[in-house]
C-alpha cells in the first residue's frame, strides 16, 4: 500500500499534478466565497473543463475544488455574516464577531491554518480507513448497498431544515428523478412524457447547478440583495504563536470528528462543522468567551468542516457510494472517465484511488499558501455588484449545464430545476436532500432490483444477516434520532423553566 | 416533531395553507407516478419489472405528504415581500438565452444576456454594463473554446 501512495504523490507532486491542484484550489477558494456557490457547484461548474484532461489530473483537480471551496466560504462567513456554504455557518458566531472587533484578519488566517491541519488529518485517516472499508465492501452485496443508500438518505432526511417529514420528501422526490428515462434493464420509457429528450435520463449537472446556484440567484434577486454592495478591507494578521499551539489540537480534534462526519453517506460539512463547534465548547476550558469573538470558535468548525472532503471519499472510494453531494459530483466525473469507484478500484486501477489521496494531501498545503496569497482578491468577491457576480453565475452555470450534453435543453432543465430550488427552500424543503436522493436512486435501484431477483420477489433479503440487521438498525436509529433528541430537549427546557 | 399535540391543534382551527397546497399536489404526483407503473412492460429477462421500485416511491410520497399536511400547524408564517418580477425577468432571459444560443452562436446570445441583467437592476451604470458584458463574452468565449476546447455554438455561417 505504501508503495502505491508514494507513487500517487510522485503523480501530485509532478508539475501538470502541482498545477492542476492550484487551479482547482483557486477555483474552489473563489467559488466558496461567493455565497451561493457551494463546493459541488464550484465542481460540477469545473466538470467541462476536465474533459481533455487524465483521469490522474482531472479527478485530483475536482477535489481540490472540493478542498478549497470549504476554506472559501469562511471569506463572507467572517467578513460579511454570510457563509459562503453552508458548512461555514458556524465560523459566522465568533468569526463575524471577531471581524467587529478589528481582529478580521486573525479570523482569517485561523480558519485557514485550522482548515489545513484539519484537512491534513481527514487525508491520514482516509488512507488508513479506504483500504480496509474497500475490502470490508467486496463482502457487501446488492440489498447491503440498497440499505446503506436508504440510510444515506435516511441521515440526510433528518438533519435537513427544520422539518423531518419534508426532508424525508424531498430525498424521494429525487429518488423519483433518477427513474426518469429508459429503464436500465428493458429500456421501457418511464416518466418520459413522450418527450424523446428524456430517453436518457436528467443529467446531474442541471440539477445541481438548477437546485443550488440557479435558485440562490433568484433568492437574492426577489430579496432584493442583488443591488447590494459592501466593501470590506482586511489584512491577514497571524495570531501569537502560543494562541496557534493552543488551537492545534483543536483542530485535530475537530479533523477527526469532522473526517467520520463526512464519511457517513448524507452527511456534510454543515453536520460537522456545528458538531465540532459544539464538541469544543464543551471540552475546551473557559468557554464562556464564544461567541464573543473566540478564535477557538473559528478553529473548531473550520477544521471539522475542511475534514469532511476527505471523509466523504472514504465511502466513495471504498464502496461507490458518495458521502455527500460533492462526493457526487466527483463520482460523476468517475463515470465520465469510464471509471467505476467501489472496492474494485483498488484492484483494477490501484494508481486512481491513491493518486487522489496524495493530491487530496497536497491539495491542503497548497491551500495554506495560496489561501495567504489569495484572500485579498478573494475578499474583493464580497465586494463586487451582486447584478454582476449573479450574472457570472448564471453563465457559468448555463455553460456547465450546455457542455455536459452540447444541448440546450440542459440549460432549460437547470432553469426549472432552479424554480423548483427557489419555492423548496422558501418552504423549508431541502434541495441538498433532493440532489442526494438522485444521486443514490440508481445505486438504491439497481441493487433493490438486483437483491429482489436473488430472492425471487421476497423482501426478506433486507432483513437476513448480520449486516442487514445493522444497516437497519442504523436506518431506524437515524430516523428516531431527531424525534427523541427534540422530545429530550423540550422535557429540560420545560424542567429549566420550572426550576 | 410532537405529531400527536400538532393533530390536536390542527384539528381543531383547520387551515388550506401553502404547504398544505405543496402536500396535496405531492399527493397527486405520488397518485400519478404509482399510475403510471401499471403501464410499464416487464421483460421476460427481468423477473422484478421496471415499475415494483417507482410504484413503492408513489407510496412513500404519498404517505409523507399526507403526514406533512395532517402535522403543518395551522396558519401561515409572515414572510417578507418578495420581488417575484425580478424573478420573472431572470428566469425568462434564462429561457431566452437557451432557446436562441444554439441557433445564433455563443457570442451573440451571450453578450445581451450578460448586458440584460445587470441592466435590469439598475445598480451598475449602463457604460460598464456594456464594457462588462463585451469583455466577459470574449473572455468566456476563448478560455472556453480555445483554450479548453469546449464546443460552443457557432454563429451560423461565420464560424
């Protein structure tokens, strides 16, 4: 295994390995700044141009977007009150905070040097776990894989918005999406209105950059933020060396948290950059400073959030299954190289998997130095007319849509997807939920059909072993969780207000 | 999510909000999806059939709107005052911009696009509008052609 990731860092450490990292940094690190464009958004915006380039280049350089897009958001979370993703919405708390007292700059390059050390971590942990998962997932069969989908979107059902019920939905609205088109095995049209163009399926591309950046802008235009424009100046300032040795492990801490939160299929960068700011607040001594401008509640949530890219390619890489929605966008991208992720990877083309681990590696250290450089022109991001970054996204989001198909009819997909993003989250539904239940109905599909023909129709298959007993004990434990954590909530909220 | 007290009070001053209206049209998708399966054809090759897994998605989409509208408290939250025109205008250049970039090249589609919306919000003076939308449309055009090699549409007979 050794030998297999040294030669994964010779291919990251070449010159094309060192600049198409860079590239996908700088470009995740502008996208994340840009509130609305989230890591996947910034990916699958990226996709087209991979196309001419090597699997061993292409598919290090998305994640590297991935990586540089969680560090990015943190640029408006501190300066302006506005994460840039949602995995930066706990970095606001102390993080704006701190930037009211002057002190911007250290939040700044805490976030970066915590995100890096964070990031260091989840890759350690990705090349100790990957391995012995892809070998524990050569022993999961068709309704294993159908089981660990359902609890993908079981977790993401429950933590999304404030509405169980309406998460639960949207997930199998998108499970409805991916049936779209000609069914796999007898190509009968399914959902097709007739319309040949349908014959294929929906494209992820659409989706994604409909159901996110598409309706972000017409959130902001019928907001009325569109005319917006703020300015902010800030410097990088680094904090004394005595604070950076007391936030490292912090920050490991939180890379470790954050590397299993990314890990489990469905859960994100939001999960686990709130569960890392409240782990800290918890163990750390003095706490009754966050909140108040902390630099130990930037380091917490920036570290775990930064952690979760590596830990969402632990279940991609290893079993084929996306962690979450960037995951997805990567595993898109797999598809279009011809490359299939699971346990086989590793047998078949050893050279991908740990290729993309060394680079996901190097992607950190790259981010630490060009996020010093680049966090000025970065910030002007927050400070350009929002009619004109609003319109750069929606090229940018028709060119992404246009190119995956050289056809039009993807740009009016994004479009009504985009009006379908726009009315869920006025609604307190979750577009995230949606664009996760496509991306996992095929694999939920196949090995449903798959498992249900090795049983002859019975659905007993599901609930036979070891390893379906778990599985379902995690689907229930991961539907029940929200309902009884509110109930305990409540019951000492009542008992405070008694006492 | 206390469903037992929300039935309660829900019964009791009851209410057709908007989302109520989203359940009851997710109500009929769900109806219609598990409708459509009875028309799917199963090949001989294929023992499940193509419609055993949308027809159980019918189901759920069915029962967890009917769940969400019975549990949605009664009323609807004061939301602020949205400016749907600008919405409008956005989505329908959108829509423009699909229809005609195909037929009339990359380049003339692009350019009233990234001219029309800045425009339309008035916050940006018209002068830089221009300059923005002619010097975006070129950067764009040859970054991504050129450089990248993504096809783009051509302008009819020019090339």
């Amino acid at each position: 295994m050794l030998h297999l990731f040294f030669n994964g860092l010779m291919n990251a450490l070449s010159f094309k390995g060192l600049l198409y990292v860079t590239i996908g940094v700088v470009w995740g690190i502008f996208g994340g700044a840009m509130p609305g464009i989230s890591g996947s958004v910034a990916m699958a915006l990226l996709l087209p141009l991979t196309f001419g380039l090597e699997p061993i280049y292409a598919l290090p350089m998305l994640c590297a977007v991935y990586v540089g897009a969680e560090y990015g958001g943190s640029i408006p979370a501190i300066l302006i009150k506005t994460p840039g993703t949602g995995a930066n919405a706990a970095t606001v708390i102390d993080g704006y905070e701190l930037h009211r007292q002057g002190r911007g700059g250290e939040a700044l390059f805490t976030s970066l040097f915590s995100g890096t050390i964070g990031g260091i971590v989840s890759v350690i942990l990705l090349v100790i776990f990957a391995v012995p998962l892809a070998s524990f997932g050569l022993k999961f069969g068709p309704s294993q894989y159908t089981l660990l989908g359902i609890l993908g979107l079981c977790i993401i059902g429950s933590i999304s918005g404030n509405n169980q019920l309406k998460g639960m939905l949207s997930a199998v609205l998108g499970l409805w999406l991916a049936v779209v088109g000609a069914d796999p095995i007898s190509a009968e049209p399914r959902y097709t209105f007739g319309y040949y163009k349908l014959i294929s399926g929906i494209n992820l591309i659409p989706l994604i950059v409909g159901m996110f950046a598409i309706s972000e802008v017409f959130r902001q235009a019928t907001e009325g933020e569109v005319g917006s424009r703020l300015k902010e100046k800030v410097n990088v300032k680094f904090p004394k060396l005595k604070k950076l040795l007391e936030l490292t492990p912090i920050a490991v801490v939180s890379g470790v948290i954050g590397t299993f939160v990314g890990a489990l299929p469905g859960a994100g960068g939001s999960i686990a950059s709130w569960l890392c700011y409240s782990q800290a607040k918890q163990w750390c001594k003095n706490t009754e400073t966050f909140g108040q401008g902390d630099l130990r509640g930037v380091a917490a949530p920036e570290a775990g959030n930064n952690s979760v890219p590596a830990g969402s390619l632990i279940p991609l890489l290893a079993l084929g299954v996306p962690g979450s929605n960037s995951a997805a966008v990567l595993m898109a991208s797999f598809s279009i190289f011809g490359i299939g992720p699971g346990p086989m990877l590793f047998v078949e083309r050893p050279e991908v998997p740990y290729t993309i681990m060394a680079c996901m590696l190097i992607a950190q250290f790259v981010m630490f130095f060009v996020g010093l450089i680049i966090i000025k022109p970065a910030v002007i991001i927050t400070s350009i007319d929002k009619s004109l970054l609003c319109t750069a996204i929606l090229i940018f989001a028709s060119i992404g849509a246009f190119s995956v198909s050289n056809d039009p009819f993807a740009i009016l997909l994004a479009v009504i997807f985009g009006i379908v993003g726009f009315f869920m989250k006025k609604y307190d539904y979750s577009p995230a939920a949606t664009v996760l239940g496509f991306v996992l109905g095929e694999i939920i599909e196949g090995n449903f059909r798959r498992s249900l023909s090795i049983s002859r129709g019975s659905f007993d298959i599901f609930f036979t072993g070891g390893l379906n007993m778990m599985l379902m004990f995690m689907i229930v434990a991961s539907l029940l969780f929200p309902v009884v954590s509110g109930r305990l909530a409540k019951r000492r909220a009542a008992a405070a207000k008694n006492s | 999510m206390n469903i037992s007290n929300n039935l309660k009070d829900n019964f009791k001053n009851f209410k057709i909000n908007v989302t109520r209206i989203i359940s009851l049209v997710m109500t009929a998708l769900g109806a219609y999806v598990i409708h459509e399966t009875y028309g799917f054809r199963k090949s001989m090759f294929d023992p499940v059939g193509p419609g055993v897994y949308p027809r159980l998605l019918g189901w759920l989409m069915i029962v967890l709107s009917i769940l969400i509208f019975f549990t949605t408290p009664n009323g609807s939250s004061k939301k602020k005052k949205l400016d749907y025109k600008a919405m409008v205008f956005v989505g329908g250049a959108m829509l423009l911009y699909a229809l005609l970039v195909e037929p009339v090249g990359f380049v003339p589609a692009t350019f009233p696009f990234m001219l029309a919306i800045p425009m339309y919000f008035k916050t940006v003076e018209k002068k830089f509008c221009v300059v923005y939308a002619a010097v975006m449309t070129a950067i764009l055009y040859v970054f991504f052609r050129q450089f990248l090699g993504v096809l783009l549409p051509k302008i009819p007979f020019l090339g």
